[in-house]
C-alpha cells in the first residue's frame, strides 16, 4: 500500500510499504478513505518531538471497515467509521474514568504515572513517535485499528467524509478547550492561534454562547478567513504586551473569562527567544502560555490545547496564585464526547470542514507538510485522499 512515511525532520514522503493485519482479535483494519494533517504533526515534521525510525504519520483519519478481528461484533466490513486519535483499551482505569489518553495499556513500552519527558509517557496515538505507543498512523491507503471496540465511530449515512473527518481531534480538542472553561453564557474567550485547532475553539465558544469570542494570530490572512467563517474579533500579534492592552480595553480592563492556547511550544519566536531558550537548555517557548495568563482575568481559567513536551525554567507560577487562574491541560479525550459531537454536525449545529484549503492527493504528501508548515498559498488545513494519486 501507499502510505506518508517519516524518515527524519523535513522528510516524510510517499512510499510503498506492507499492509497492516489483524495483531488482535479487538483490532480492525479501515480502508482509509480520509485522512488529514495535523498541527501536531509538524512538532515531528520539525524535529521538536523526536523520532528515530521510519514511522507511517497521521491520527485524524477514517473509512470503510475492510477485515475485524475475532472479538469485534459490531462492525463489519462494509461499515463506515471515524477513529478517535487516541488509542485506548476501554476497560482500565482511566478508560472507565473517561481518560482515554491515559490509557494503562496501549503504551506499554513507554506508560507510567510520572508524565516525564522521555519516559512514564501516556496512553497512545496513531502514528505519533515511539514514545506514545510506536503505532503506524492513517495517512496512508489502510491502517490497523486497535482497541476496535472502544474506538471507532459509524458515520451516518448522510454526512460525507469531510462533515465527520475533523471528529478524529481537531474538533473534540478546541470543544475541550471551551468545555473546560465552564461557561454558562455571555462570556469573553480569548482564542490564541488561528490555526485548525483554534478554529474549532472558535466554533465551540459560539456553540457554548459566549458573549465575544477574539482570536490572536501572527497572520492576518488566518484572520480574516476565521472572522468571515465566524463574526469572531481579531488581533494581530505584534508582541506580547500590546496585544494583552488590547485585550483589556476589549474587556473593561479585567481581561478574558477564559483564554485557549491553542499554539504549542513551536510558535513564531525572534532570534534572542531562540537564543534564551538555547541557554535555558528549554525546547521551544512559553511565550503564549505566557500571554494567556496575563490576558485573562482574575480567577480566569487558562485551557492549554497546544502541545509542550519540556519543562520550563521561570514559569509564572506567582502570578497564577496571585491571580488565581486555573489551568486545564492536555491531550483531549475524544471518546467520552465524541458521539455529542456528531450529532451538533448531523443536526447542522456545526460546519467543520470550512476550514479545508487545500485537498491532495496522498503521494503529494511532502508537498502538503511543506506549505502547512510555512503558512504558504493561505494554508490552513489540508486533507489528503489516500486513493487519488497523482502519478496515475
């Protein structure tokens, strides 16, 4: 089969390699028939979260059940499902606490309690480095499913791929975001980053009925395509300390009820931020961590969806107290509310797929990293189809 293999940083290419087969009688093998990539993704694309051997990429895919393993009753080939990007067991602990993602048994190699930077990881995740579980992802023309019973999602028949297919992460993430800011309506969110993820914060915060939703970014064509899609308000980042006074004036000088990092460690950084954090020995930046936790109010919650994989030398752990902020983080469980969410897409509560501007073909798949990763030609979220090659 054809697949979006991960060589080395900046390499992923498009490469013929074995079909997946049933391992267990829980797993299931899909017929990819769409798959996306991630913002996730590019931390691996650029070396940020290591990788050493050859790996297929990609969590946010579905398709059509193509063969099940002995101990699966409820699907059969033929059916049409969407996958959550978590791999989980269903039956232990944190799976019977709707913790999918701190799953006791998909990782076994790489799980414990401490949540360390090279060990005592997590549950896993398709296609997302030997530290979470060393699974080949669904960027590719078939994937093993496992953990088939717990996962997997039947579509229904009148919602198309591109309806469902952010059901996989994106969206599940930024409604986790919002959900764990507790609103109860007529609030002020702050969004920080116009990218997929923040986009789907976005389209919860409305969901939730927040009073102003003001999204952040670097560039304005995010912007301006985000505040077409949704009537959100927008700053443009010039640094750090106008973009919270334009916050504040935004808000009666108090600052956000909830603010959503939704960049991550890798943000757009000048040369003395890379240099600081060479000598902090510190992977990445805090900075919009950072700039959540000064714009948003006192007794405010701070919803982090971006991913940060180090530790960070200086963290402003006075101002929280001084401010009293909560702070929600990590990866989103996906299983607990991802039925929720299919039915705000069925009942047309939610348009998902509005964000897609580029769909290409799977062995294009370097070109799709190259311009996601550099904002290039107004990228912001791009689809890949497994079965329309473009060298035949």
């Amino acid at each position: 089969m054809k697949a979006a293999v991960f060589h080395s940083p900046g390499n992923i290419t498009c490469d013929t390699v074995e079909d997946p087969r049933i391992q267990d009688e829980r797993d299931i093998i899909l017929k990819v028939t769409s798959t996306a990539i991630c913002g996730s993704d590019l931390h691996m694309y650029s070396g940020g979260i290591p990788q050493s051997r050859p790996m297929v990429m990609g969590h946010e895919f579905m398709g059509i059940v193509e063969e099940t393993g002995k101990n699966i009753t409820h699907l059969k080939a033929g059916d049409r499902v969407v996958v959550p990007f978590p791999i989980a067991c269903g039956s232990c602990f944190f799976c019977q606490h709707d913790l999918p993602t701190a799953c006791e048994h998909s990782n076994p190699d790489h799980y414990g309690p401490e949540g360390g930077i090279i060990t005592e990881k997590g549950g896993a995740l398709f296609g997302y480095t030997d530290l979470y579980g060393g699974y080949d992802g669904g960027q590719a023309q078939y994937v093993r499913v496992p953990y088939a019973h717990f996962g997997p999602r039947k579509v229904p028949e009148n919602l198309s791929d591109e309806q469902v297919l952010f059901l996989t992460d994106i969206f599940p993430t930024g409604y986790t975001g919002v959900m764990w800011g507790e609103l109860k309506g007529g609030e002020t969110v702050v969004v920080f980053g116009a990218g997929p993820v923040g986009s789907m914060a976005v389209k919860s915060a409305i969901l939730y009925n927040a009073k102003k939703v003001i999204v952040v970014d670097t560039l304005q064509y995010r912007l301006d395509q985000l505040r077409k899609l949704t009537g959100c308000e927008t700053i443009l980042w010039k640094d750090a300390e106008s973009t919270i006074e334009q916050i504040r004036d935004m808000t009666d000088g108090r600052g956000a009820d909830l603010c959503i990092e939704a960049v991550g460690f890798e943000p757009e950084r000048s040369f003395i931020d890379r240099a600081k954090a060479v000598i902090n020995f510190e992977k990445g930046s805090v900075k919009v961590l950072e700039a959540c936790m000064s714009a948003v109010r006192r007794g405010g919650i701070v919803s982090v969806l971006g991913v940060y994989p180090a530790n960070y030398d200086n963290f402003r752990l006075g101002q929280i107290f001084d401010k009293g902020i909560t702070i929600k983080a990590g990866q989103c469980n996906v299983h607990p509310i991802i039925d929720r969410l299919m039915g705000y897409v069925q009942n047309g509560q939610v348009i998902l797929d509005d964000i897609i501007t580029h769909r290409l073909p799977l062995d294009a798949v370097d070109k799709g990293y190259e311009i996601f990763n550099k904002k290039e030609d107004g990228c912001v979220k791009v689809v890949l189809d497994p079965w329309k090659l473009s060298s035949f």
